[in-house]
C-alpha cells in the first residue's frame, strides 16, 4: 500500500488517519472527548481527529492554570479554507478558559523562504489576516500576534536550536530541504516554545492546532523541548490535529497553490460559487446509478464543506451523508444547497472583516507594546 506523506511545505496526501497514528505517533481524541463539557463542531464531527499530550491542556482547563494556544499564518495570501479551520480551533480552545492566552506568529520569515514572499508584502497581508481571525470569533484581549522576522526572542531561540540538531536530524523529519526551509524549521519551533519564556510567565502546556500535514514540525518542536529543557524547564507541547479537506478538483488536500482546489475567504460569494458548481463529486454517472447505488460522501468534497465548515449542526451533516449513500439526493440539488450556505457566510463574513480591520491593527500595535515591554529587543 502507497505510504502516507506529511510535508508541511507540499504536497501531503493521508489515505489512513489510522495508520497515520500508529506510523507517527499521534494519539487518537477519542479517549479525551468525554472531557469536554461542549465538544466543537472539529470534535464532534471526527474532523480533530488525533492528539499529542491534550490531557496536560485539559488539565489546565479544569484547575484554572494559564495555557498557551499557539498558530501562524504565512501570510502568502488571503485567509482559504484550511487557514479557517486553524483559526476555529485556536478560537474555540481560547474560549475554554479565561485562562488561555493565544499567540499568533505572521511567518514572515517561512513565507520567504518558501515563496520569495518580502517582509513588506508580508506585512500588509498580516493585518488582513488578523481581521480575518477576528471575524471568527478570537478575543482580542487575550491575544498576542507578532512577526517572526521581529520577534528577537524567536529567532535567538532558533539559533540557540540550531546548535542542537544535525542535518541528518531535519533530513529524517523533513527530507532533503533547502536550508531556508530547515532555518524556518527551528525559527517556528522558536514560536511554539516562547510562550514558555520566563517572561510570559515560564513552562506551561502549549497547545498548537495543526492540520495533519504538520505534524513534521511538532516532532522536531517537542524534541527540542526535551533537549533544551535543563536550560529552559520546556514542557513538550501539545498538539490538536485536523484531517485534511479533499480538494474541490478531486485531489487528497486543498492547496493555496492551486486555486481551483478550494476558496479563500476573500472570494466574492459569486466566484466562490462557481468553483463549488464545477468541482468534483463522489456522485456516479447517471440518476439512475445514482439512485440506485448512492453517492460516495467519504470521497466528496462536497461532503466536506458541509462537514468541516458549513452545515448547521451535527444533524445536518449526519442527514446529507445519510441521504447520500441512500441515494436520495442528487449531487446537483446538494452543491444548491451548499452554496447557499457558504453565499451566506462569505457575506456575513466580508461585512464583520471589514468592521475588525481596525481593530486587527490595533491588536498588532498593542501586542508590540506588549512584547517590547517583556524585553523584545
Ligand atoms: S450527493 Fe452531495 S455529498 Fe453525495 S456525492 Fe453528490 S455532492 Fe457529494
């Protein structure tokens, strides 16, 4: 059977979450669910579907101990879907407890690295992104967002990294990369452990949302937690992992670098629409097939948008899977359906996004005073 690939700057394809688990590692949720007292629509669906050390969160959660959730963009675009579905999970682990403070990286110096991307096109995306993640729900007060290419802390602590791992070391993680990519490796493992700095108030778990193609810069983050905790006191971090959203042109994963594949949140509901009405179904060739055999939810990415991001609840993803496989409805009537919902959402979402671009600046300015005033320098 074709192996499984994770890379966090390519192309990943996952066929078995399962098999993911037991290859790499990861824990699967299932056990933690019963301890959240309001699963997210991520738990509830199975779209979360593994963990690393999420017990230590939830701990934290129960005794009202601070936590950190931490995320960041490379801001080489607009928000897509895949950015969303981060950005739900840091927004809906900060609602947990008035206890969780989340950091938020603008990867300015990863989006060079591998997109040529200059720090001042980075910076005007960042505050768009920003507005983004608040349109979805982030508290503001209980947010830091900053940049790599400013944040000291980050890249001193890559440096220091730097003298601790050997290239066999990255190339087992991440295969044969060039060395700007190994350097944003270390530089990111920097963001998930400065929240563990003395300044922001010393070791405490760490969770970080991640898609499943990601997992390659946990690994090497909580290695370096435990290499460097006799000088630090790192406590490795966690980690919540998503499955991957099948592309609406049929392939394993949406992908920024091919637009077709999905949409952005900045996409005029019209534009969004169109990409939806010709992509790509798990239904068959004919009604009649159709009827008589049923759709293939598991393979749709049809299915997914109503699952990850855009039915209403549980139920309503539960009776589109259902009336799929029964055959009784038809792909054409489903993407109507679909589209509807997602008009509606890229509506509401452009008018709240337009109303927090101040507010995503001021976050960047009060965050900078912050970060100064703990000795960024
Ligand atoms: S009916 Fe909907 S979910 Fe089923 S295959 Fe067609 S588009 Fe996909």
């Amino acid at each position: 059977m074709e192996k499984d690939t994770l890379d966090p700057w390519g192309t990943s394809s996952v066929k078995d979450y399962a098999r993911l688990q037991s290859e790499f590692g990861i824990e699967p949720i299932a056990p933690l669910i019963p301890r959240f007292k309001n699963p997210s629509p991520h738990i509830s669906r199975g779209i979360d579907f593994g963990q690393r050390d999420l017990a230590k969160v939830l701990d934290a959660v129960d005794n009202h101990k601070p936590f950190a959730v931490m995320s960041g963009i490379k801001p080489d675009g607009v928000f897509h879907l895949g950015n969303k579905m981060t950005a739900d999970d840091m927004v809906y682990f900060q609602s947990l407890s008035k206890e969780a403070t989340v950091y938020y990286a603008v990867a300015d110096v990863e989006a060079y690295a591998d997109n040529g991307l200059s720090y001042e096109e980075s910076s005007k995306m960042a505050v768009r992104n920003v507005a983004d993640i608040l349109a979805l729900g982030l508290d503001p007060d209980r947010a830091v967002v900053y940049k790599q290419s400013e944040e000291m802390r980050v890249m001193r602590m890559s440096t220091i990294f730097s003298r601790g791992v050997t290239n066999n070391m990255l190339k087992a993680i991440y295969g044969e990369r060039q060395i700007g990519l190994y350097m944003s490796a270390l530089i990111q493992a920097g963001d998930i452990l400065m929240p563990q700095l003395a300044e922001f108030g010393g070791p405490k778990p760490v969770l970080v949302p991640v898609g499943a193609d990601q997992d390659p810069h946990i690994r090497l983050s909580r290695d370096l937690a435990a290499r460097y905790r006799p000088d630090f006191g790192f406590i490795p971090p966690s980690a919540v992992y998503h499955r991957l959203e099948l592309s609406l042109t049929g392939g394993q994963k949406m992908s920024k670098r091919i637009p077709e594949s999905g949409f952005t949140l900045d996409d005029s509901p019209t534009e969004a629409s169109r990409r939806v009405r010709v992509a790509f179904t798990g239904g068959r060739d004919t009604v009649e097939e159709q009827r008589r055999l049923g759709g293939r939810p598991d393979i749709c990415p049809i299915f997914d948008l109503y699952r990850f991001h855009f039915a209403r609840d549980d139920e309503h993803v539960d009776r589109v899977h259902q009336e799929c496989e029964k055959g009784i409805r038809l792909c054409g009537e489903c993407k109507d359906e679909v589209i509807g919902l997602v008009k509606g959402f890229l509506t509401e979402h452009h008018k709240k996004r337009e109303s927090m671009m101040g507010d995503a600046k001021e976050l960047l300015v009060k965050s900078r005073k912050y970060l100064s005033s703990a000795g960024n320098q």
